[in-house]
C-alpha cells in the first residue's frame, strides 16, 4: 500500500461525519462491518470455551487498548514494570514484537544487564524499553511462547504484557485499558473506517481499570465519558510528561553529562524529526516547552530511517534558521550513534504521571496480593 493512500486512510479514520455509499470512505465503512464481525466472533468462542486461552504459572498483567494508535501504552508499561520492581517482585515485559525482522517464535531483547538484539530486529518499542536495563524484555507473536521462554531463561515471578489487549489467547491476571482521554473510542467506527480494534462495549467489560492518558489539567469537573459507560470499573487518570532523556553535542558526538534538561528548548528555534503513532503530540509537547518549532519532519509510526532520510534531517537543519535538533526516545534508538549532526541534538521522552498515583498503586498491590 502507498504512503498517500495509507494516509488517506488514515485521515478518514479520524472522521465522524456521515460516509457516501459510493466513496472510498464508504468501502471502508462497509468493510468495517466484517472486521468487527469477525472480532466479535473470535471473542465469543473464547467466552464460550470453544477457543481455550492457556495460562502462565505467574500473574499476568496486560497493557492495551482498543484504538490504533498511540495511547502511552509503552510509557505506562515501563512505569507498571518499574513499579512491580520496586514493589519486590521480578517482572519481565512481554512485547509482540511489532515490524521487527525476527522470524522465531520469541527471543530476549535484553536481560536488564545486556542487549541481545537490535531496534530492528526486536521492534522499535521492546529496544527502546530493553535499553534502559531496569527490567528483562523478551518479543514473540506467540505471547504465550514468549512467556515459557522467559520463564525458563530469566527466571521471573510477574509477566507485564505490552499491548496484548486482543491477545486473548493468553489468560491474564489483569486488564489495564488505556483511552485517550480526549478521544477514549476515536470517532467510534470499527477498523478500518475508524480506529476502533474492536466493539468498545464487551472490551471494556473484559477490562479490570481504565486508564485515561492525555488529561488536561486540572481536569474537568464533569464526569468523563467512561465512567458513564462502565460505573463499576475503576478509573485513573494520567498525563504524559515529557523528560530530558539525552542531549548529544555537535563537536564531539557524544552523550553530554551536563544534560541541560527541558529548558534548553525555551526560546529556541529548533528543528524537529519522529516517527511516532501521534507526530502532532510530538510537536505540542516541544512547543509547550517554549520552543519556536523551525520545521519538523513527520515519518509514519516505526518508521525505518535510511541515509536519504539522514542527508535529509542534516540538509533541513542547515538551510532553516535553527539552534537544535529534536527528536523522540523511540527514533533515537533506531538510528546510528556516530552519525554528525550539523547542531546539537536533544532526545525527549515521555513517562506517565497520574492524577492519585497511590490510589492507582494500591490497586495493582491490592489485585495482585502483594
């Protein structure tokens, strides 16, 4: 499929306006019908016993959601990791895999010492999590291979699933839903007419919390859309914060200690590339930070980057009036360390932040019994 024809898509994915029977939004609409059909189907068989879910000998706790597209799903997966671990136990996060080349059933990223794989050939999200080398990271389309896999090489007693929401094959002790707070079921339509993965109503009945990301602050006062639809379940609400997670000198091209954190972008012209689900948060996050953005180039999410696409970043840098290159955690670990940039070069990540972060905490202790 081309570029411009996924970006159509795309665009009439986000649309809530009446659809022409005879349009490519209309075939899209029609064809939507089918695919929730289907999804509906699957989910019953497994409800009914026909289809059998199998079950690890840990708990396992699932970080999904039922939209494409970017939700915080990684953010709040290093967030639940780094918790359990704080919390004594020994997790390991579980990822697909996503647009990786690796053909196994699974293998291990990263052992939370060493990295045994690449950005390219683990998927960009499991990388970027292995690189930080808290917590152990093993990919696999199997989750449930993956999961024996881990077992018996890391040895851990909690298995964090990374976006495994309709991965139902596999029996969880926990389903944290994540909804963008703005846009909790995108324009409401089923793939590919809208963003939708599945009917929202029996997801969220699968659902043990919903987690809001993206609120606005302070938050409304009106309750929120959700909690009308599933009174029964419990609600948390979170933001994404943006953090200094690198900055790299121009003359000499390495990490700099003297990391100057987020102010560094007040004031400052400054170009930006990422290749992310939401390119436009990307964008206001910079720009809240006080940055004057100079230009930014916007990939498709996970996004391979090539040397014309490097000449590109270098060229565009230079002929616009800027003092700083910027771009995400997620497409700094898929691009080479020693390429020269023709200015300094800052590196963003996000973590989650909630409103009642205790309240949240003594949920996971209290579900899991710790």
């Amino acid at each position: 499929m081309s570029r411009r024809l996924t970006r159509k898509i795309t665009a009439i994915s986000q649309r809530t306006c009446q659809a022409a029977p005879v349009s490519l939004e209309g075939l899209l609409k029609a064809a939507s019908y089918g695919y929730g059909a289907v999804t509906a189907l699957r989910n019953r068989l497994y409800r009914s016993g026909y289809l059998v879910s199998r079950k690890l000998p840990c708990p396992v706790i699932c970080v999904g959601n039922i939209t494409a597209g970017g939700t915080g799903k990684t953010p709040m997966t290093i967030y639940l990791a780094d918790l359990l671990t704080r919390l004594g136990r020994k997790p390991v996060v579980i990822s697909r895999g996503y647009k990786g080349s690796l053909k196994t059933n699974a293998s291990v990223v990263g052992n939370g010492k060493d990295l045994f794989l690449t950005a390219e050939q683990a998927g960009d999200e499991p990388y970027m999590m292995a690189r930080l080398k808290r917590f152990p990271v093993v990919v696999g389309k199997n989750r449930y291979q993956a999961g024996l896999l881990a077992l018996d090489h890391l040895a851990p007693d909690t298995v964090v699933l990374d976006d495994g929401f309709q991965h139902i094959q596999l029996k969880r002790d926990m389903d944290l839903l994540l909804m963008d707070h703005d846009h909790p079921l995108g324009n409401g339509r089923i793939l590919p007419a809208g963003r939708l993965r599945e009917p929202a109503a029996p997801a969220l009945a699968r659902a043990h919390a919903v987690i809001l990301t993206r609120c606005p602050e302070p938050l409304p006062d009106k309750p929120h859309l959700i909690s009308g639809l599933v009174p029964h379940l419990p609600i948390f609400y979170t933001r994404h914060q943006p953090f200094p997670a690198a900055f790299f000198s121009a003359e000499n091209r390495h990490r700099d200690q003297e990391n100057p954190g987020l102010g560094v972008f007040k004031n400052r012209s400054v170009v930006l590339f990422s290749g992310i689900a939401d390119n436009q948060s990307f964008y206001k996050t910079i720009t809240d930070l006080g940055a004057t953005i100079a230009a930014h180039l916007a990939f498709d999410d996970h996004h391979h980057y090539t040397q014309s696409d490097i000449h590109q970043i270098q060229d565009l840098a230079r002929s616009v009036p800027a003092q700083l290159l910027v771009t995400t955690e997620k497409d700094w670990g898929k691009l080479d360390p020693h390429i020269k940039w023709p200015m300094d070069l800052a590196v963003v990540g996000v973590t989650i932040a909630f409103e009642k972060e205790k309240q949240f905490q003594s949920f996971v202790r209290k579900h899991l019994d710790i």
